[in-house]
C-alpha cells in the first residue's frame, strides 16, 4: 500500500473514532508523519500507533494528536502554547490550524530536532525554546489555547493558568495520581474557571525544571524522568488501549 494511501486509511479511522473536525483532519492530511519519525518506522508512519523517536521518547498516536487537538476548539485567530515539543508532530498539526504557536521542550536534543523539522516545512508560526514548561512562557502571554501532553495534578501549575487569556481553554490530564487522570478542557472567564471533564487517561506526570546534560545535575530536578515509568495510555470514548508519551 502506497503513504498516500495509508494515509487516507489513516484519516477515515480518526473520523471513525471521533476525529469530526474538518480544520484538525485537513491539519493532519498537510504534515507528513514520516518527517517526525526515524527512517526505520517510516513504513508504519500513518498507522495508528505510537513510534519512538529517540532520547527514550515516542511520537504519539495520531488518534491522540486528533482528539487533544480537537478539545482546544482552534481557530486561524488564535495564539497557543504547547507543553512539551517532543519530536514537533503535536505542534506542526497545531501549527496548521493556529495563528502562532509557542512550544517548550524540556529535552535539547529534542528541541534541536524538532526545529530543524519545523525548518524543512517551513512552518514558520512556530516558536520554540528550551526550559521548564510548567513555567510557561510569560514574555508570550497571554494564551488563547494552551495544551499539556502530560499530567498535572488536581489543579493546572499556577504559572500557565496565569498565562491563560480570558476567554481561552487549556486542555491538560488531571487527577489525584497518574492512574486516575482524565482529560480536562479549561475555560477561564472573568469569574473564575469552567471545567469540563472529557475521557479518562494515564499519563507520565508533569516535571519542574529541566534534564540535566550530561556531567550535571539539574537543580531542582524532583520525580522520574519519562523514560523510567511505562507508557501511558490514553482511552477516549470510542477505543481503548492507546499509547501515548510525547507528541
């Protein structure tokens, strides 16, 4: 079977599942998984599973690309910040729905890669940096769209609701431990917080600080790096048994 058709199979399951929204499908149609991937995995590029992409990290399935990006409600208007790069997918598929994307990486190696990637398809509404993602990016603020590909706790780091314009969502995975996390769409309004609760889901938890390089530590540094918990997954309404790590 040909990319191109691969592809198109790819697209009709993420329909199928609950992928409906034409802006998150056409965004997914435009950037070529296999530039995300290791030359190795390029024939599995468009199934639906997660692939590795180094530096012990995977790229997420396009199911849970397609779903995480419709909660965000997108719009060609709209200024979004990312939480974690990974191997740049995530914000390439975000990057052709949004007006400007801002995305932060904990991992350098990543971070490099993925903007030679955003490079070579001249995405050029894309913003990158190197550092501590529940900090978010308070030169940038505010957000109308912020989305984290890991999980917080019961309550959103103070830090990236501060940055969350009134009026936007975050879409980020909550709850009291890693095996009782669920997806939340956050809407900020003048008021307070609107908080809608989506599926259910296991995530990696979200880290302070950043890696150390090699010969250092990081100060700060508290928890487990990705690479030492199993995967997580995530199970939306319509399937079950999805992996995802980063996007």
């Amino acid at each position: 079977m040909s990319s191109a058709a691969r592809k198109i199979r790819l697209l009709m399951l993420l329909r199928r599942n609950g992928v409906n929204s034409t802006d998150v499908l056409r965004a997914m149609e435009l950037i070529p998984r296999e530039v995300f991937v290791p030359p190795t995995f390029h024939d599995q590029a468009y199934e639906d599973t997660a692939l590795p992409i180094g530096h012990g990290q995977t790229i997420s399935q396009p199911m849970v690309v397609g779903l995480m990006t419709q909660a965000l409600q997108l719009s060609d208007r709209l200024k979004v910040l990312e939480i974690g790069t990974g191997s740049g997918y995530q914000a390439a598929v975000l990057a052709k729905i949004a007006r400007r994307v801002y995305t932060i990486e904990r991992h350098r190696p990543l971070l490099a890669e993925a903007e030679g990637r955003f490079q070579a398809l001249r995405l050029h509404n894309i913003t990158a940096r190197h550092g501590d993602g529940m900090r978010g990016w308070p030169q940038a603020a505010p957000f109308e769209r912020i989305l984290v590909t890991a999980g917080g706790g019961m309550d959103p780091p103070p830090d990236l609701m501060d940055q969350l314009a009134v009026g936007g969502i975050m879409v980020i995975p909550l709850g009291a431990d890693r095996r009782s996390l669920h997806v939340v769409r956050l809407r900020k309004t003048e008021t307070g917080v609107e908080r809608e609760q989506l599926w259910p889901v296991r995530f990696v938890p979200l880290l302070p600080a950043v890696p150390a390089e090699p010969g250092q530590a990081a100060p700060g540094q508290g928890g487990m790096e990705r690479g030492d918990m199993p995967p997580p997954a995530l199970i939306p309404p319509d399937f079950s048994d999805v992996i995802h790590q980063r996007a």
